[in-house]
C-alpha cells in the first residue's frame, strides 16, 4: 500500500491547480490521472471547438495568459499545450495512466484502488470533470436505427456524417456551434432549441465576459444563490469563440439556413416531436438577456464609465417562424444524423462511498463534502462562486478548499482564509472575488 496525506484525482486544470495549492503548503499528495494531462481536452473535444472565455481569462493559481492575442479565444491544441505548461510550471506530481477504479472509506482517510496500486490518503480531491460524459436522455432509445447518432465526444467533424440531414438536439454553446459548422458544410440543419441562455459576444465595445466580470456576476457566491440547483443546471450562453467574436444566437442560425424547432420532446413511431413552446421559450431568453444588459448598464453608469463606452442599446427579439414544424419524420432519409447536444454530467460511479444523491451526483457544500471528511470536490459549475463554471474560477476555489484542507489535516492557523472543519462552509467566503 501507498501511504500519501492527500490524493488529488484528475490532471486537468482542476486538479493542477489543486496540487498547485497543495504544494505551497507542503502537503504531500500525488495526482492520479487515467490518461495524460488535459486529457479531457485531448480526447473529448472536438477539433475546431474554441474556448468561448477570452484569453485573457485563462488564469490559475500562478498563471496569467501572456500571449500577444488576449482577446482571442484559445484553440483546443491551445488549451491543451496551456494545461501540460502549467502542470511543468507547478511540478505537479501527476502519474499518468493511472485509473482510479474504486475509493472506499478506511481507518484514517481513504484507500484508493488505482491500477494496480492501493493508496491510503488521509485527504482525497476529486476533480475529474464536470463534463466527463454526454448527457443523453432517455428519448434516444426511441430513435430508429437507421438514424446515424453522435454526441459531441464522438463528432469529429462534418466530413464524418453520411449525406442527408441533420438533427442537433440542443442549442446550448455546444449546439450552436456544431449546427453552425455542419450547416456551412452544405447539409440541411435542423436545431431543437429547449431552454437556452442567450448573451451577444460582445456588448457596448466589450466581450460579454468582461461585462459578466465587471458586475460581479461571476463573483456571486454559491450561498447567496436563491435557487442553486438552478443556476448549477443552467445550460452554457449561445457563445462561440470564433476569430472576430460573431454572434451566434437562433436569429443567424436561421437566417443562415438552419431550421430552428422548438424542444425535441419525445420519439414515437421514428417521428420526433417538438415543442410548441419555442416562442414561449425564446421570449423568456430574450428577457434574462435584457435584464442582464440592464444590470451590466446600470453598472457601467455606477462607475462612471457611461462616456467611455459606446451607448446602451438592444438586440433584435428572437423572430421564431410560425410555420416552425412540431414534428420530423425521421424514417424517411430527409434525417440521417442526430447529434446529442444535450449537455454533459460527471462521472463519480466509482465512488464506493455513500454520498452521492438519487441523480449520482456528490452532495457537497461549495466542494466540501460534509458526510465525508477529509473528501472533497472541484471542477463543478457554481461550486463555490459563478466562476467555478470556467477555468479561471478554480483559482479562488482551490485557494478556499486547500486551506480547508490544510486545516482538517490538523493545521488550525492556516494562513489562508476559508471555512474551518466541522463548520458550515456556507459561513465563509470563498477565497475573494474574482479579480
Ligand atoms: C465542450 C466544452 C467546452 C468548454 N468551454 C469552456 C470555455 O470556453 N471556457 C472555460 O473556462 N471552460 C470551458 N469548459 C468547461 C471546463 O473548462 C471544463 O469542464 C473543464 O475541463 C473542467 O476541468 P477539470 O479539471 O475540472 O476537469 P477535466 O478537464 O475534465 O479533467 C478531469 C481529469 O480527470 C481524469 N479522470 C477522470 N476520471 C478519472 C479516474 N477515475 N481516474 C483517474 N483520472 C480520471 C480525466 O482523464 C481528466 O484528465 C468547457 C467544457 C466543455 C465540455
């Protein structure tokens, strides 16, 4: 048996800047990775998928972007040559090729049982992604077979498809993208569009992430949160990161050619039905866009900054066409691939210890597993703030669970503020605002 005080899993960014944390505090640990650093985003990506965070943006725990393009949005060969830099940067102990298939409770901590070795731990961090597989709902079982059917882990790009059309069930960040791209290979697009969150890429002269920055959106905290179960759920903003920053929202698409429908509700007998609530839902992303451009207003007139900035001004509402079909016949040839753009979950299955709630997903409290001491948890939307959804969050999260960590492992005068054990980490604050 290996005997380490902390094992981080997972060797994305999460988990780096983890050991990063870890490390400033002398904290022995190694981080067991199944594959090789990034691994996510050399094997679960895309090709031609950009960030849709500006450069600028991609910062961790002693990293800050220093190219010579930081209102460009990074290429995934990009991303992964940032993480393999940073885990060099950090001397983060990673072994890679090593799966984690079990983690069971034991006397004092934690054993893991991770290729052909057994750990003990008295600390375990869990940072294996929030996105490690698609998340596909139950309607997919009702599909004919004759139907080609790809999700985004599978979809390399349009050349891979056989001729005819194509279904993309989602217009999320990841819909949009890939009905946009398969669409400019010549093939006929139809995009159901359920709930979505719609947000131009830039507003008043700056990119959208600047304006979710500077209000403090990104800052908000997970305890103060009226609904945050929602806000975990929340789909990704209709938000590409193509050179230029153009807006992707359903009023291009269809004007490009895509066939926007409304929510892909069930299959029966090979005909896709759809939701006749497409304008309902439109207007409703519509509104929270607005009431966003309201808040980042408001906040520009605040700081003084009114003059600065291009005047305040509105988008087009979302115009849905009537004449939107609420059923596709997919037994006729007219579709031959359906694309699962329905969003991603977490993989924990592994876990052999009793936290996980009906959905299979960890019960935690801002990434403190509370049932578990000494367990916890990272990489997760809204974690611990708004941010902990992108990269850059895990910059402040990592800062408040090592020092909760540090603290557990019987280290009381901590130098770093965050929630002592044995307490409510909803009483403290996470490690400062995002800056
Ligand atoms: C399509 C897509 C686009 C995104 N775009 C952006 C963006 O523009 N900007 C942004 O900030 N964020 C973006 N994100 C979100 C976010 O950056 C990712 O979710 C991010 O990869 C999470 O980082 P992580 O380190 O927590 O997990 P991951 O990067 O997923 O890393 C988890 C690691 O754990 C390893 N692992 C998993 N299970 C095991 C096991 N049992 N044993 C050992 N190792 C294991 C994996 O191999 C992987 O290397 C995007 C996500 C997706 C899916």
């Amino acid at each position: 048996m290996i005997q380490t005080t902390a094992v981080v899993v997972g060797a994305g960014h999460s988990g780096l800047a983890m050991s990063r944390r870890l490390s400033e505090r002398s904290i022995d640990h190694v981080v067991l990775e199944r594959g090789q650093v990034a691994n996510s985003w050399r094997t679960q990506r895309w090709p031609s998928l950009r960030l849709l965070t500006p450069n600028w943006q991609t910062r961790l725990p002693g990293h800050h972007y220093a190219g010579d393009d930081p209102d460009g949005f990074m290429p995934v060969a990009d991303v992964v040559a940032t993480i393999t830099r940073y885990a060099r940067l950090v001397g983060a102990p990673v072994r890679p090729a090593t799966a984690v298939h079990t983690v069971s409770a034991a006397p004092g901590g934690f054993h893991i049982q991770a290729g052909d070795d057994l750990y003990h731990a008295r600390a375990l961090v869990l940072a294996t992604g929030a996105c490690a597989r698609p998340a596909i709902p139950r309607i997919a079982d009702a599909v004919p077979s004759s139907i080609t059917a790809l999700t985004p882990f599978t979809y390399r790009d349009p050349g891979q498809l056989p001729d005819g059309g194509v279904l993309v069930v989602g217009a999320s960040a990841t819909g949009v993208q890939l009905a946009a791209e398969i669409h400019r290979s010549g093939r006929p697009v139809t995009l159901a569009a359920g709930e979505h969150v719609r947000l131009p890429r830039t507003y008043r002269g700056r990119d959208i992430f600047w304006w979710l920055q500077a209000t403090g959106l990104l800052a908000e905290r997970y305890d103060q949160i009226d609904d945050l179960t929602r806000a975990r759920n929340l789909p990704s903003p209709q938000l590409t990161g193509t050179p230029g920053a153009t807006i992707t929202d359903l009023n291009l698409l269809a004007a490009q050619g895509i066939r926007v429908v409304g929510r892909l509700g069930r299959v029966i007998d090979g005909t896709a039905q759809f939701s006749g609530a497409l304008a309902n839902t439109c207007a409703l992303a519509d509104l929270k866009m607005n009431r966003f451009l309201n808040r980042a207003d408001e906040w520009a007139r605040a700081a003084g900054l009114d003059n600065d900035l291009p005047p305040p001004h509105r988008f087009a509402p979302t115009d849905i066409d009537p004449r939107t079909p609420l059923g596709l016949d997919l037994t006729r040839g007219q579709i031959t691939t359906l694309l699962w753009a329905t969003g991603f979950r977490p993989d924990h299955s592994w876990l052999d210890l009793p936290m996980l709630d009906r959905t299979g997903r960890i019960r935690h409290d801002g990434g403190v597993v509370t049932s578990a001491p000494g367990l916890y948890l990272l990489g997760m939307p809204v974690l611990r703030t708004r941010a902990s959804t992108y990269i850059h969050g895990a910059t402040t999260d990592t800062q408040a669970l090592a020092a909760h960590l540090h603290s557990f492992l019987g280290h009381p005068r901590s130098s770093c503020r965050g929630s002592r054990p044995g307490t409510s980490v909803r009483q403290a604050r996470p490690g400062g605002a995002v800056s």
